[in-house]
C-alpha cells in the first residue's frame, strides 16, 4: 500500500516522463531529416521539389454537389486566379450560388486546383487538387426572445421551418476556405518519407530524378463555428472567403497532425461546438503561445489532480466540523451545481463541462460528510440520518449563524434585484434559462460575499489549523493558471469573470494563514494535535 508522499511523488513522476515524451513527439513532427544525398548533389534516392523549376501556375476553385469530378459538366468555376505567385498571401471574397439540392439539406464540395497557367486542370497532368465540404450539419441554436412580451431579435419567422426542427441538424454554410501551399525547397529522402505529409504528395518523373508536385493543404482548423451560416431554402447566394498564405513543413505537419486529432474527436462523439473549442487553441494563437499554453495545461492537470486527491483524503478522514463553516460547504455544493447546470444549457465546451460536473459529484459527497448524513434504505425508499454535533461544533455553528445573518442583509436584495432587472431587459430561450441564468449570476457575482462565513469562523477560533491547506495550494495554483485559461478557450464571461475573483478570495485566505499562526497544541481536522502525535511516538 503506497502511502500519500510516496503516491504524490509517482504521479509527479508520471507526469515529468509524459511532458517530455510529449516534447520528443513534438520534435519528431516539426524537424524532418533532409535526403542525405541531395548534399553531394546525387539524385538518387531523393525526391526534389517541383516548385525549384519556377513553373507558371494558376490557381482554380469550382464548387459542384459530387464528392468527385471527372470533367468540366455540372461544375461552377468560382475564383480563378491566373499568374498565382506562391509567395503572396491572400484574401478574396466571392459569391456562390447555392443549387437546389444544397438547400433541401444537401452537401456543396469545393475543389481547389493548382495547375499550370493557360491550361485546364483536367487537360494537366501535373496538376494537383484537393477537396473540401463548404456545408456542414449542425442544430441551430435556439431563439432567444423577452419572457414578459415575446419579442426576440429576429421577427421573421421561416413558413417552411417545421416547429419541431430546433433540435433537428440542419445544413450550414461554411463562409471560409483557407489555402496553404508548402514553399520551402526541401528535399525528402525518398525510403523514408513522413506519412502525414506523403498523403499530400503527388510525385512525376522527370528524366532521371523523382520530384514531388506543390504541396497544396486545407487548413480545416480555420472553419470556426462563428462563421457557420444557416442554409435556408430561399437562399440562392452565400459569400465565400477565400484566403491564401505560404506555410512552411514543419508548421504543415504539425498542421496535419492538429486536424487529425480534432477528427478523432469528432469521431468519439464530439460535436462540432467542442471542437470548434480546440481549434480556437490553436488558430487564434501563435506558436509560441501554442507552446507556452501545452505545459500550462499539463501543469493544471496535474495540480486538479493533486487537489482532487488532497480534497478528498481530508474530507474522508474528516470526523469533527470544528472551525469549518457548514453554510460555506452547503453554498459551495449549492454554487457548483447551478454553474454546471448553466453550463450545460449555455451548451459550453466538454472541456469546461466535464470538470465542472466532477467538482459537483464531489461537492455533494463533501455534503454528506458535513452533515454527518448517512442514507439507510427502506426498500425503494431511502432514509435520511444525521449525526449530532459536540459543543465545540456547535459553538462554531452559531458563528456560522451569525455571519449568515449579516450577510443576509446584503446577498438577497441583490441577487432579488439583478434577476428582476435581467428578466425586463434580457432575452432568454426560455423560463428555465432565465432562472439558471439568475442564480449563476447571483453565484457569479456575489459568490465570494459566501466565503465571508468561513472568514467570520476564522476570526472569531483565531485560526486556520481546519482548513485543508494542501488541497487549498493546489487550487490556488489552478486558479492563476486559469487566470491564463480566460483568455484562451471560449467561455460565458460571467464564468471568465469568476476565475479572477477567485484570485482575491485566495488572497484573503493567505493574510489569515499569516495572522493565525499554527498553534500545534490545538485540535486539527483528524481530532488529532502534533504534540499527541510527538507523545505517542515517543512512548
């Protein structure tokens, strides 16, 4: 039976060889080793860029409803850009129309081909072309109207959209097309070729040497959930952007490598929301970041472990509820609940929602154990018990009482009078929403006024010995990195908001631990004191 140190010290352990497994892996897909003959000028073996030569090229999207073209019949020629330099980056906005079959729920394919200027892709045999949906099926979101008279922001109302169709996928217009042409004059070895890159590659002979036509890539991780459009049935023109920009190879394979992960994701289950989430990871910030924001997060799955783990082996050994607020325990469970509930109905992310639902099982569970609650079972009916509380425990809850009552005075005016003034000028989906709305904004906004009672109990025992202060470090540290987490994943701001006040809610904390020193002759949260504890090791 490994004891706490030395478990703590193996899941540190676990987590250092990942980071640098990961860093090794990383390494791996960015560096590519170079053909070593190209460096004496030997062909053999290597297989040489097309793009060294400087041919003349030309750039052609068309749009048509088939996975797959064989000529030039039922297809839409929608951006052609002649004399296309690969060099300079890009930005075009078009127009396309939308056939029928589209709007009854169908599928539009864009087929982008680079080809030599003055000749038609299908007449090239060196041209290269790749293949991209511009739809995609996804529920709508729901209409958000004024609860008192019923007006949304959108008046119009389709004829044709059946009442039922609000939980029903429906297609999307997907507004952006980003283009990548890898630019670099590398040369590959050809018996061992990367695979991410190989499925892109397209290779000629030309005399004696093997050399590899432009490398031409999608970049999927750029279509954003925010530039979906709805495809209605009277829609016969949507607007395509088209941009262009040179990448390098290790940016194109780490590239390849992020879009794959994001469809194994997709492929799990995921939904086009959560991992609209991940792409925003990586698109919306450089690389640099990118790197920076890879060990934080290791960091702070590490540190929720080990506050998880320190959490709950102080609450399981706990037996006394001296010096620890009940009123703060039940707020907390009350608190974590309704933001995971809100979460849940703002449809957030798996990446905030999942955490968010464990903390609230474990909430409960901390309930149960401050109320001494036990569940006995009387056939499908089950009983509830509850233990009574020492002297000592109740003298703590009077000052737990008391601080409630205060507190009181101010919490309930305000959060009466913002879910009031929400309800007048607000737009919400529904009658629940606006509820789960108004208690999270309550929660939100004066939650930290309900850690005041544990302040209260603090001041009034002069200490902080029955606080558990390792569990305490740890969420600490998750809550400055989170802090950084506010800025990154897309998020309520309500729920942005509350990670910078748990920042000063821990500050206050931290000049309590200065001001009570730990006194070892008092009592701690096992009902245990060092010097028994240096008594019976003595004896």
């Amino acid at each position: 039976m490994l004891s706490r140190s030395s478990f703590t010290s193996l899941a540190v352990g676990v987590f250092a060889v990942y980071v640098v497994h990961t860093c090794w892996v990383m390494y791996g897909i960015v560096y590519t080793r170079p053909c070593p003959a190209a460096a004496d000028g030997a062909a053999g073996g290597c297989v040489w860029p097309y793009l060294a030569r400087k041919p003349k090229l030309q750039l052609s999207v068309y749009t048509t409803t088939r996975s797959s073209i064989g000529a030039e019949s039922n297809i839409d020629l929608v951006l052609n850009v002649e004399d296309f330099d690969i060099e300079s980056k890009f930005e075009r906005t078009v127009n396309v129309s939308v056939p029928k079959k589209t709007r009854n729920n169908g599928t539009l394919y864009a087929f982008v081909f680079l080809h030599h200027a003055g000749i038609l892709p299908w007449h090239d045999g060196k041209q290269v072309h790749i293949v991209s949906p511009l739809t995609t099926y996804m529920v709508p979101k729901p209409e958000e109207i004024n609860l008192l008279t019923g007006e949304s922001d959108t008046q119009q109302i389709e004829a044709e959209k059946p009442t039922n169709a609000l939980d029903e996928p429906v297609s999307h217009w997907r507004s952006r097309l980003t283009l990548n042409v890898m630019v670099e004059d590398f040369v590959f070895d050809g018996s061992s070729l990367p695979a991410d890159v190989h499925r892109y590659m397209k290779m000629v002979q030309l005399g004696k040497t093997v050399h590899y036509l432009p490398i031409l890539f999608i970049d999927q991780l750029s279509n954003r959930v925010k530039d979906l459009m709805v495809i209605n049935r009277s829609t016969t023109e949507l607007p395509l952007t088209v941009s262009y920009d040179k990448i390098s190879l290790g940016k194109l394979r780490f590239w390849i490598h992020m879009q794959d992960a994001v469809y194994s994701l997709q492929q799990f289950g995921f939904s086009e929301k959560d991992t609209d989430e991940v792409k925003g990871i990586f698109v919306d910030t450089n690389l640099y970041f990118l790197a920076l924001t890879f060990f934080v997060a290791a960091f702070h799955l590490l540190f929720d472990f080990l506050a998880f783990k320190n959490d709950i082996s102080f609450w399981k050994k706990k037996r006394s509820m001296i010096g620890m607020s009940t009123k703060a325990v039940l707020w907390r469970c009350f608190s974590t609940v309704v933001i995971f509930l809100f979460l849940l109905d703002e449809q957030t992310s798996l990446l905030v929602l999942i955490p968010a639902g464990v903390g609230a099982v474990i909430e409960l569970w901390k309930v149960k154990k401050a109320l001494k609650m036990t569940i006995r079972w009387q056939g499908l009916r089950p009983k509830f018990q509850f233990g009574a509380y020492n002297d000592s425990e109740k003298k703590t809850e009077e000052y737990d009482a008391q601080a409630m009552k205060y507190l009181s005075y101010l919490l309930y005016p305000l959060c009466i009078g913002g879910a009031g003034y929400s309800l007048l000028n607000v737009k919400y989906k529904s009658w629940y929403s606006w509820l789960i709305n108004s208690f999270v904004n309550g929660v939100y906004a004066f939650g930290f006024l309900f850690m005041l009672p544990q302040l209260f109990v603090n001041y009034k025992m002069k200490s902080v010995a029955h606080l558990p202060w390792k569990a305490f470090t740890y969420k600490a540290f998750n809550t400055f990195i989170d802090d950084i987490f506010a800025f990154i994943i897309t998020m309520p701001t309500s729920h942005r908001l509350a990670c910078f006040r748990d920042d000063v809610v821990f500050l206050v904390y931290l000049y309590q631990r200065w001001l009570y020193p730990v006194d070892k002759s008092r009592v701690n949260e096992f009902g245990e004191s060092y010097e028994e504890k240096s008594k019976k090791k003595g004896s």
